[in-house]
C-alpha cells in the first residue's frame, strides 16, 4: 500500500491493520507466541522469540512508525521504559541537559537512577534557546524535551532547538505525549527520538500501559532495538492490540478533547477565583504564537490553572469534582483532575518544585470527551 498518499487519520487506522491472509479478519488476530518454529536449525525466519520480535508488536510499530513519519518506531511495556531505553544509550560521564518542567518519572528516571551510573543532568527552561545553548558542554550527549511542557504547558521551538543541538553533536529526544502525533510530528521539525507514552492518548481509554519511540534515522532506530532486545521492556501482545485499536480513533479524539479544553480554559480565565489559566490555545499563554505554528488544528487536551487559594483548598477542590476523577495520568476519554504539588509531580525535590513554578494553587485536567456544559458545572460547583 502506498501507505505516504494517504492522510494521517486513514493511515491510522489502514497501516499495520492488513487483512489477515488466513481467515480475511479486518482486525488483525493478536499472536499471544512466545516462540516461533524455525526453518532449519541456524536458520532464521521473520520472528524467532517473541523479546526480539512479534507480529502483533510489529504491526503497532508499522502504524506508529507511519503516523510519526519515522524510520522506525518501537513500543515498550510503559512510557518509562521507553524513556530508559533513550537513557542506556549513554555512558558514565555523559551528560544531559533536559527541560525543567518535566514529567515527575523523567525527573526522577534522570536524577535518581541514571546518576548512579555517572550521567549528570541539567535542568534548563527550554523556551529560552540562549540558555539550552550554553548549557550543553562538551560531555552533553543528550537533550530532552516535552513538546508540551508538564504542568506549566510550555511549547518547545523545535526547528531552533534541534538546530543549536545538531550543532553541538548532540541527540534530540522529546516526549511527545501531551502533544501526541495528531497533533504535532518532531521528527518533521528535526527531532531525533519521538517519545509517547501510549498509556495516554494513544491507548486513550485508560486500560494499558504502554510506551514508544520514533526514530528520525534508522541508525538510531537501529541502537534502540538492540537495546530494548538486551534489556527487555517490550509491550505485551494484549497490550499492543489495545494501543492499536485506540491509535484508530486518535485524531477524531484528540481534536474533540481540545476544542473542548480551549472553551473550558477560555471559561476558567474569566473566573474570579482563578489567578491563571496555562493554556497554549490561549492568547494569554506566553508562546501562543508559537503554539499556533507548532500545533496543527488543536492545543491539546490538557489545561493547567492557577487557584488563589492555600495547598489544602486547592486539594479540597480536586477532591470534590463529580466528573473529574482525581486521579493522575491523562489523556483517556473520562476526564481526570490533580494537584500537581501533591501527585504527579511529587517526586520533584520541594526546591525544584518551587524553581520551576510548580505551586501549591496549580491543578491541571486531563480534559476527556464528556460535554463542555457538564464539565464546566462539574468545576462550577467545585470552586464554589
Ligand atoms: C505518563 C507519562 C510518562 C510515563 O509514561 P508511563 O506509561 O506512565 O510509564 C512520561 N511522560 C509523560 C508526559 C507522561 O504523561
């Protein structure tokens, strides 16, 4: 199939769902093998052991692959290890520069874990390009971004970003989770490794665990795997089948989810009892005109603000929303509320925290596909 002619949402839903030659399913059947009978003894066919390589995996890689406009893509058992898998192509002495408001496991991936084998890391704004520059010495082998940043909903300029690293011969990583591939593509912009966690919005539905990466070359393509196949982390058959039947509706999902976030934003704005409201679809956020270039027909599901109220008020209205579950992760169709202080990004140092601007006051949503109208009085009656 000449898979490039067709537009993202058909791709998502035709690429690595081929009928199945045997019986003509159009969904493919899910291959639960661990092991696969070889031709001759030493000789080899497409799959030998299910760490190493699976149907099922494979067809998830060919779609995801597709939808990044990657040289490769491979899935993980969770966006963390999809993320450790990027850490282990570094030695002792390496260095990282990374953004400073980062999803709460990478920081800690980074700061607790990876600086036991000799890797030092240093946490930059990454919307100040002058400051990603200078910190990247010598020894920097990697930088890692978030497309959209977490809580605080930065938006990275990827085409300057990838330029000033390339120039210093380092590799570009970004964890597109937030703005998933509907969205935005990195590797279009000259992104170098494509991160998802596929527990959000590619499984959508709040039922798996599952990570990616999209690789711009297949030589990075190529270290990954060798990695993800020494080392194991691969994504359950099951799980596979899960994140590839959500992949389908992704796009119809993702645009619904932020119109809906832009009207519940556009809404909280105006409230007395919000200080601020961190929305990229919003004319207020600072980097709005580079959100506009950035992503493509939506800002994304996701909405930051800022209560004027102490720690314990602002627990008390996450905890009393009706539709809003109070529960981390994101990205599903149920909607979801938290205190970034107290949940997701509890495992920053407290001084971190307070650097970077990750306040007491802030909640963010995770903005699902109910209707604006109930979820606006849900946040109504909640605020008070
Ligand atoms: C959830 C998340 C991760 C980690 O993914 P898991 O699937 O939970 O391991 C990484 N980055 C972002 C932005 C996330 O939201």
């Amino acid at each position: 199939m000449s898979a490039r002619k067709h537009s993202f949402r058909t791709r998502a839903i035709h690429v690595g769902n081929a009928i199945d030659p045997a019986t003509g399913a159009v969904v493919p059947p899910i291959h639960l093998a661990s092991t696969f009978k070889q031709p001759g003894a030493g000789e080899w066919g497409e799959f030998d052991y299910s760490r190493s390589g699976n149907p099922t995996r494979s067809n998830l890689q060919s779609t995801l692959a597709s939808l990044d406009d990657a040289a490769g893509a491979l899935a993980f058992s969770s966006g963390m290890a999809a993320i450790h898998c990027v850490t282990m192509m570094l030695s002792s002495g390496d260095h990282v520069v990374a953004g400073c408001d980062l999803y709460g496991g990478a920081y800690r991936l980074l700061h607790k874990i990876c600086s036991r084998s000799g890797i030092e890391v240093t946490l930059v704004d990454m919307t100040d390009l002058a400051a990603v520059d200078a910190a990247i010495g010598p020894k920097t082998r990697l930088v890692w971004g978030e497309t959209i940043g977490n809580p605080r909903m930065t938006i990275i300029d990827l085409p300057a970003l990838a330029k000033i690293v390339h120039a210093k011969n380092a590799l570009l990583g970004v964890d597109n989770t937030f703005g998933t591939p509907a969205l935005v593509r990195p590797i279009e912009h000259g992104v170098d490794i494509v991160m998802h966690s596929a527990t959000k919005y590619l499984g959508g539905h709040s039922d798996c665990l599952g990570g990616t990466l999209a690789s711009a070359t297949k030589a990075i393509h190529d270290e990954l795997y060798y990695i993800q196949n020494a080392t194991g982390a691969v994504l359950d058959p099951l799980s596979c089948h899960l994140v590839a039947r959500g992949i389908k509706t992704l796009d119809l999902r993702v645009r619904e989810q932020s119109g809906t976030a832009l009207q519940l934003a556009t809404w909280l704005e105006s409230h007395p009892k919000v200080k601020s409201v961190l929305y990229p679809g919003l004319e207020s956020h600072p980097q709005h005109q580079l959100a506009k270039q950035t992503l493509q027909g939506g800002f994304g599901g996701m909405v930051t603000f800022e209560l004027d109220g102490s720690i314990e008020e602002t627990a008390r209205v996450c905890e009393s929303t009706r539709l809003f579950h109070l529960a981390v992760s994101l990205g599903a169709v149920e909607s979801l509320i938290e205190q970034p202080a107290t949940m997701s990004h509890a495992s920053y140092d407290a001084a971190d925290r307070a650097r970077f601007g990750i306040t007491d006051g802030l909640i963010r949503l995770s903005v699902g596909l109910e209707s604006f109208d109930d979820l606006r009085d849900d946040l109504t009656a909640a605020i008070g």
